[in-house]
C-alpha cells in the first residue's frame, strides 16, 4: 500500500541518522474497552479468544486466565539486521503461577514466530515476589536476579537484534551501559524478518500472572524508547484520531486532534498525510492551529469503500510520530452478538441480531467458524427476512469445545463482521442435590458427614443446624461446611460450567460490610462464584445479593431489593475455566437479567471439588433449602417454555422452544385442571426449524396443556 511504502522509505533513511524516529509509541490513552476496537485497528488479533485484552484508565490489562494475543505493526517494518529496541510500564498485581511463562514480544509476520520473548516469573524469588527474564526465541529464560513487588510500577527495556538474533533485558535503566539488573538471553535461535510488537496472554499454570501494561514505544536506539539526557531525542506526539463511518455521498466532518513537542514549537509541526485508496479519498486536508488541529477527508463523488488515512507529525530535529485513521463509506450495518453457551447435543436458541444498510444495496450474509469440527458451517442456519435475522447453531455431536462464529455481511461495496464465541460444554447432569430433609440438629452428624466442616471457630464445630428440613446460616455461628460433588474434580482445563441453585429466606438482615455466605471451592482456599448479602443500595428494611468471581468483596450486586421472611431462588454460574461467576434471582431463563463478577474480579482458578456454606458476622440469619448443582442451567432450573396452541386440520397444534429438548420433556393435558388429572400426551413431538411440535387429531371439547420435566 502507499501508507506503507512511504513510510517504510523514511524509516530506512532514518535509521542510519543520529536522530531517528520512534517506529511504535501507544500511551494506551484510549476509551475503556476491547484493544482492538479502541485503538482503531492499531492492535490486530493474532491468537486466542478475541476482545479478551482491554483497556482500563489508560492501560491494558493482561492476565493468566485469558488466551487472547494481540500485535502492533511497526513503522518500516520488516526488520531483519537493525537492532530494536522497547520499552514500557508494568505493574503486577498477581503473582506468576509455577514457572511463569512470557508475556510481550517481537514477532514476525506469522501468529507463532515470536523474538526476544519477556517473562515473569517467581523461579528464584522470595515468597511473594516475583522476577522477569528474557529468552531470545523458545529457550529457557535468563532472569534478571532482582527481586519485584505486587502492586509497584517498573520500567521494563529490551533490546534486540534482529539479524543475530540476541536479546537483552533491563528493569529501571538509566542509560543502556547500564550492567546491573540486567538479563542478556543465552538461548539459541533462528533470525526471522520482525514486523510488529505483541501482547500475550497465558495461564494458569505456568501463568504469567496479572498486570497492566502502560506507555509503549519501540524505536531503533535507547535514547528513542527512554528519555535520556539529550531532549532532541524525544519525538513530538499526536494524539488519535478516531475511526469515520459515514454513508455514501456525505462529506465527513473536520475531526480534531492535538499535536505538541518537548523542543519544537507546536506552531512550527510539520503534518503531513498519505492514503491507500486513491479512487476513494481525492485529498486530505489539514486546519486549526497551535496544538489543536483538524483534520478533513475529501471523498470523491458516488464511491463506497474502506481508506486507510495515515498523519505523521515531524518536529524540529526530524523525529516523527503517527496515527493511522480508517474511513469507512457506505458500510451495512450488522448488531453485534453477545457470547454464546450451549450443553453437548444441545442446538441453540434461534439467536437474535438485525441488518441494514443505508444506501439500499443488497445484503449478503457469509459465516465462519474457527472449529470446524465442533461447529461445521453447514450447521450454522440462518433465519428471518428484512432487518431482523436469526442465527441457530447445532454442534457436532458427542464434543465440546469452543468456536469463535463469525458473520459477514456485505453490500456489495464493503463487508463488516460480528464475531462471537459459542462455547459447548460437557455435562455431568446433577452433580449434588440436597432438599436437607434431615433430623433437627447438627447437619454433619445427621446427613451421616456428608456435610464436612472445613473451618470453625473454637467450640462451634458441629452447630450448623438443620431445622425443618431447612439449613440455618447465622452471622453468631463461625462453622463453614461443604459436600463433594459427583464426579469431582471439575479441572479449568475441561471447559465445565457448574451452576448451583438453592432458595434462601433471610429473618435478619446483613449488616456492615458485605459478606459470603456460599461459594463452590477445592479442597482448601479456593473460591469460585461467591454469593453476598449485603444492605449497600438497598432500600431501608431490605437486603440485595452480590457475586464475585474470587475477591473477598463482591464486584456485581444483583440490582434488586429483597425482603426478609420471603423465599427467593438463588442461582450462579461459574465457568470453570476462567473463573467467571454469574448471580442470578428467581430467573426463568439463563437469558434473564443477572448480575456477572467484573473482569477487575481477577479470578484464581482451580478444580472444583466441592460446594460450600460459610458463616460470618455479617450474614444477617437465613434458612436455605433446596440445594442442587449441575453442569447446566437445565439441570437446576426448570425453565419457562410458553407453550403455543392453534387448531389445525382435524385437531390442534401444541409447539414449544427446540431448545426444551423432547428427551428432557414431557407434554401434558388436563380436561379439568385437577392435579391429579394430569396425564402425559403419547404424540411425540416433532422439529421443525427451532420449534417442537405435537399434532392432537380429533380434537373435541375443552383441554389444558403443560410441560414438566419429569
């Protein structure tokens, strides 16, 4: 393209000069949300579950229990002879897990060739610290002997040769003569043509542990990616410049932005600009003064397509910097498709989205599937006319997994895309199920130690009491208890979903802070989808539920009052693989509106064993009852299908959601809605599209339907 052949020729020419240019600067000064979306194509996905690494008050978060990796292009790229330097901000606030593994690199143009590897890892530290380390290709790494803290800020710089290759590492350094903590790779490798700078993410065990990383540059000398003490060094900045989407024959708008420099002054920036597609922007053109400037694309008459816009701004002493903008005419217009779950053998719903486009064009719509064995395209349908569709998956049977579904709408002109990820996992159907219908007294001694104790204060093992036929919980008692569940351990490497379900009746409130009172756990510390009770937002006189994904503080509360001496329906879903945790009450449907743990919530993950209630001085007192877990929401909850009835030739047609799976239910009719009228229908029902349906022949008189599951 000629964005990156005029760019590639000044890179050239500057990298023989004194003052060169910085070839990658991102202060991460972006919205929060996903890398990729903010930094407007900056950052491109090249492994993983995409949309995993965000940014959060102006820096990425990367963590162990997320796969996403994520790359930059660099100015003049490729680069195979000039040495390359980076540096950057860190900050860890979990430690790496058993040997620890890298997370940044320079990578070539493929998703697997990755140079002057930066890890983290607590191989050689004192408890509670951890170190980084370099390895120049796939070897072992050579650590920096220099112990680090959670929670503090380190400049992280590395150098790299791209033609023999060799790595180096420094934390903090003043100058690159600099010999103490340091690390220089000893690992042997081959030399690959390096054309960006990439972001990993891997865990949990070896992980890289949970950090931010801040205030990205790459450049061809030290004094470019650290401030040294010669200023002329430093290049100016530029602040981005967002993305354009605008219909076919409409003159975008000027669009600000603000440029200065440590030496030059900003009136004296020179701005220039190049485009890579000619037949669609006629000319760029510049206003504004001082720092704040504009920028204006002229479109040429009656086109539609992507350009790709590149400003650069160059000071006094020849450093550049840039931003890359896209304009996008008459793109179509397609919503975008929340995550997707769905049990083994189990289709999905019908799943809503809409399209449009607002020249008119005709809509085409393509789909893509990154596993097509779990999920072949040709069982991808598609469904609706106009702007309201539909997208109905059926995995291959037997296997679970994950796919990332991709549609692709085109007018013609331009094509957008929506991308999501179904995640089909395994079952075990109900793994514990406990109504507590046991003798008053200890529920240890009474379910005969299938409740355990794992924690208590002095004096209160066994006084976790079942009255009733209901468990009590009090904020006076200190004894914690859990029951192992069936085929235990539920490993994070296994893709389970395990949700649990009981009902709780709250006769004193919480009080203080909020605190746990369940929780699913391993056989020590762990903690998964802790559930909160909790007075903060509440009306007076009335309690709300939280959840949290591992934290001791809830991260979501359940945005609905509950009263006391009422009986509710707890419900939670805790995704084993990545610690995420979801609350809901009384739902219906896992569709319904819940509460989710925020991802700041970083989870610990580890096998699930067992389920557990806890005790503490803030509880308030509740009875709980009802107790079942499984690996999916239908194991827990019966859900609520509506049932349509219309007549049909010679008796009635009775159909219901597909996803209410014929084998787990059953239809039945009453004459006279006695309960013990009920009788079940021997029609079997049939699919068709994403219903099932039951023909009654010779239909007469008055009847009632329903659907149980047995």
């Amino acid at each position: 393209m000629k964005r990156n052949l005029l760019i590639l020729s000044a890179g050239v020419m500057l990298v023989g000069q004194a003052l060169s240019a910085v070839i990658l600067n991102d202060p991460f000064d972006y919205p929060d949300g996903g890398l990729i979306a903010v930094s407007g194509g900056l950052w491109t996905n090249h492994s993983g579950t995409l949309n995993q690494v965000e940014v959060s008050s102006g820096k990425v978060n990367l963590s162990q229990s997320e796969s996403e990796d994520v790359n930059a292009q660099l100015a003049g790229a490729p680069y195979r002879g000039p040495t390359l330097y980076a540096s950057f901000l860190v900050s860890f606030s979990a430690l790496p897990e058993g040997a620890g593994t890298y997370f940044a690199h320079f990578k070539d143009a493929t998703a697997t060739g990755a140079r002057c590897r930066i890890f983290a890892t607590t191989n050689g530290a004192a408890g509670g610290k951890f170190r980084v380390g370099v390895a120049n290709g796939a070897g072992t790494p050579v650590n920096v002997p220099t112990d680090l803290d959670l929670a503090a800020e380190y400049v992280l710089v590395v150098r790299y040769n791209t033609g023999t290759p060799q790595s180096a590492l420094w934390i903090n350094p003043a100058s690159e003569s600099v010999t103490g903590d340091r690390a220089d790779a000893t690992d042997t490798t081959s030399a690959l043509s390096i054309t960006s700078f990439a972001l990993r993410q891997s865990g949990p065990n070896p992980g890289m542990g949970v950090l931010t990383f801040d205030n990205l540059k790459v450049g061809t000398s030290f004094n470019e990616v650290v401030a040294g003490s010669d200023p002329r060094l430093n290049p100016p900045t530029l602040t981005r410049i967002p993305d354009q989407t605008i219909p076919a024959n409409t003159a975008p708008p000027p669009v600000p932005f603000v440029i200065s420099d440590g030496e030059t002054p900003a009136a004296s920036l020179s701005l220039g600009a190049t485009f890579d597609n000619p037949p669609l922007v006629s000319e760029v053109l510049f206003g504004g003064s001082g720092s704040n400037r504009t920028v204006t694309v002229t479109l040429s008459p009656g086109r539609q397509g992507v350009a790709t816009v590149t400003v650069t701004v160059t000071d006094g002493d020849n450093n550049t910097a840039f931003r890359n903008f896209r304009v996008t005419v008459g793109a179509p217009a397609l919503s975008a498709i929340p995550d997707q779950i769905t049990p083994v053998d189990t289709p999905t719903s019908a799943i809503a989205f809409t399209v449009g486009d607002a020249e008119s064009d005709p809509l085409r719509i393509t789909l893509g599937s990154t596993n097509q064995i779990l999920v072949p395209v040709d069982d991808i349908v598609l469904g609706g006319t106009g702007s309201n569709r539909t997208v109905t998956i059926t995995p291959a049977a037997g296997l679970s997994g994950q796919s990332r579904i991709t549609l692709f709408l085109s007018d013609g002109f331009n094509t957008v895309s929506q991308s999501f990820v179904l995640t089909v996992f395994p079952t075990h159907g109900v793994v514990l199920c406990d109504p507590f219908n046991y003798a008053d007294g200890s529920i240890v001694a009474n379910a005969l130690f299938f409740w355990s104790t794992h924690s208590a204060s002095t004096g209160q093992t066994g006084q976790t009491q079942v009255v009733q036929g209901r468990l009590l919980l009090s904020s006076s008692q200190s004894e914690d208890i859990h029951a192992f569940l069936t085929n235990a351990p539920y490993t994070p490497a296994e893709g389970w979903f395990l949700y649990a379900r009981f009902t709780v009746n709250f006769s004193v409130l919480p009080h203080g802070a909020p605190d746990t009172f369940a929780h699913f756990r391993n056989t020590g510390n762990g903690f998964g989808a802790r559930v909160f009770a909790a007075t903060n937002g509440a009306a007076p006189g009335k309690l709300r539920l939280g959840i949290s994904n591992n934290a001791g503080n809830p991260s979501a509360i359940l945005p609905v009052d509950l009263e006391t001496n009422a009986t509710y329906t707890v419900v939670t879903r805790y995704k084993v693989g990545t610690g995420q945790s979801t609350l809901w009450v009384n739902p219906g449907s896992e569709n319904d509106a819940g509460a989710t743990a925020t991802a700041t919530d970083n989870p610990v993950l580890f096998d699930v064993w067992t389920y557990a209630f806890r005790q503490s001085g803030g509880i308030g007192a509740l009875a709980v009852d009802d107790l079942k877990i499984g690996t999916a929401f239908s194991d827990v909850v019966l859900s609520r299908y509506h049932l349509q009835v219309q007549t049909a030739s010679g008796g009635v047609e009775i159909s219901w959601p597909a996803a209410a799976a014929a084998a787990d239910y059953k239809l039945q009719s009453n004459e006279t809605l006695d309960p013990a009228g009920w009788s079940d229908v021997s029609d079997l029902p049939a699919q068709q599209g994403d219903r099932l349906i039951v023909r009654i022949l010779g239909f007469i008189g008055n009847r009632f339907f329903r659907l149980i599951r047995p």
